[in-house]
C-alpha cells in the first residue's frame, strides 16, 4: 500500500506538468484562434460598412434616376400636348387656306383699294350731282356689288392674316417642340447612365455582401473550432484542480502524521523525564495535560 502511494507521490508532478503543458497548448491554440476570429470580424465588420455605403449610393442614384424618369414622362406628354396643338393649327391652316382657294377662285378682279375708291366715287356722286331716278338706282346697285366684292376682299384678307398667324404659331410651337425633344433626349440618356450607375453599385454591394457573409461563415467556423478546445482545457482545468486537492489532502495527512508522531515522541520523552525527576519542557507538559495526564516541576 505505502509503495503503490508512493510511487503515486513520484508520478503525480510528471502527470501535473504533462497537464499543464496539454493546457498551455490548448490555450495557445485557443488564443491563436480566437485571435483570428477577432480579425475576421474586423474584416467583417469593414466589409459591412463599406455594403452600408455602396447600399447608400445605389438608392441615392435610384432616387435619381427615378427624378430624371418623372421630367422624362413630363416632357413626353409635354411633346405629345404640342403635337396635338400642331396637328390641330396644321388642320385648322388647310381648312382656312381651302376657304382662300374658294373666295379667290370667285372673287372679281379687282384690288381692295381700287374698289373701296369707286364706291366712295359714285357716293359722292349721288350725293353732289343731280340725276334721275334710275340712273341715281343703277349708281346704287353698282355700289351694292362693289361692297359684295369689298365684303370677298376682307374675308380673304382675313383668312390670309390667320393663316400667317396660324404659320407663326405652328412655327413656334414647333421650335419649342424641338427644345423639349432635345431636353427628352438628353434626360433619356443620363436617365440610363444613371440606371447603369446604379445597378453597378447594386452589383459591388452584392459582392461586397457575398464576401462579408463568408467571412461570417469563417468566423463562426472558427468559434466551433474553439469549442471543443475550449472543453478539453475546461477538462484537463478540472482534473488539475482536483489533483491538487488531493495533494493537499495528502500533504495535511502526512502534516497530522507527523504531528502525531511528534506527540508520541514527545509523550515518552515526558514520562521518561517525570520517572527521572526531571524537569518537563512547555510542549512536554502540553503533550502531557492534552492526554489528561499530571505532571510534577
């Protein structure tokens, strides 16, 4: 039994040291993995932001490009609204120039000024010349046809005049027809410069994301590989501890062992002294009194 404790006694400080090295290992182990996983959730971490940001500007150029695409629908019906304005002074132009066609193909030779002239010559005439009955009804008559006639001049004056009006209108929204479809087409094309900004910036984030979420793959990998290292140190933390309580449950027992024997030592080096008449030390006595025993100076 006391062999088999003491070769115990001789193996246990080559088991501690075996179990302190086995966790200094582990620990490194775990250090260095854990300092790995610090600096894949740094690299995380950057990756993330940098996702935040690129995320950002793609909806920023989304919100733009969606700006552009709204003057875009505007101009267009803005187009569609002068076409129609077009289309209907364009119509309304060969209406009037039909109607000029018709009154010049039946009005009389004959200008306006030269008309106007006669009738204000033969009304002057009835009014200062003396003449019968008939002859003052024929001038009368005359004059009711040249105002026939002067009525067909100023309708075609007047449908000429609208008609260049017309042009001038037609002209001017036509140019401005233009400057809306230049503007319609310059705002098309950045409106798809933009979209493909955009969905570049879509693309680097989903990238950027790709790459962020395998990092977190890795470092979660990482934390599982620490587990059971983790474990095993918790394990051999354990059997240390244990170890030395049970050293130190052998180290008290050879302490009270030793103590004993001390006693004994002590208790017979007393009753030797008190058969001699001698003198007893202060432990002596104490050893002594301790097992109810008297003692003499």
């Amino acid at each position: 039994m006391e062999k088999a404790e003491e070769e115990q006694r001789l193996t246990e400080p080559k088991k501690i040291e075996g179990l302190y090295k086995k966790l200094s290992e582990l620990t490194e182990h775990r250090n260095k993995l854990n300092s790995e996983a610090l600096e894949l959730v740094e690299k995380r971490n950057k990756l993330n932001d940098r996702f935040n940001t690129v995320r950002t500007e793609a909806l920023e150029l989304k919100s733009e490009r969606d700006k552009i695409n709204e003057n875009v629908k505007w101009l267009k019906q803005q187009r569609s609204d002068l076409n129609s304005k077009i289309r209907e002074k364009i119509d309304e132009a060969k209406k009037l120039r039909q109607q000029k066609q018709e009154i010049a193909e039946k009005m009389p030779r004959g200008d306006f000024e030269g008309l106007q002239k006669e009738i204000e010559d033969i009304e002057w005439k009835i009014q200062t010349t003396s003449m019968d009955l008939k002859e003052e009804r024929k001038h009368v008559e005359r004059v009711k046809q040249l105002e026939i006639q002067l009525t067909a001049h100023r309708k075609f004056q007047k449908l000429r005049k609208r008609i260049s009006e017309l042009q001038t209108e037609i002209d001017t929204v036509q140019a401005k027809g233009k400057q809306s479809h230049e503007k319609l087409t310059e705002l098309a094309q950045k409106s798809q410069e933009t979209h493909e900004k955009m969905i570049a910036k879509v693309a680097e984030s989903k990238k950027i994301k790709a790459e962020a979420d395998g990092l977190h793959q890795l470092f979660v990998q990482t934390k599982e590989k620490m587990k059971p290292i983790q474990e095993e140190a918790a394990t051999i933390a354990g059997q240390l501890k244990q170890i030395k309580a049970e050293v130190r449950e052998e180290q008290e027992k050879e302490r009270k062992k030793t103590e004993e024997t001390l006693r004994e030592r002590l208790e017979n080096q007393a009753k030797e002294k008190l058969k001699r008449g001698e003198k007893l030390s202060w432990e002596e006595f104490q050893v002594l009194t301790e097992k109810g025993m008297g003692a003499q100076d």
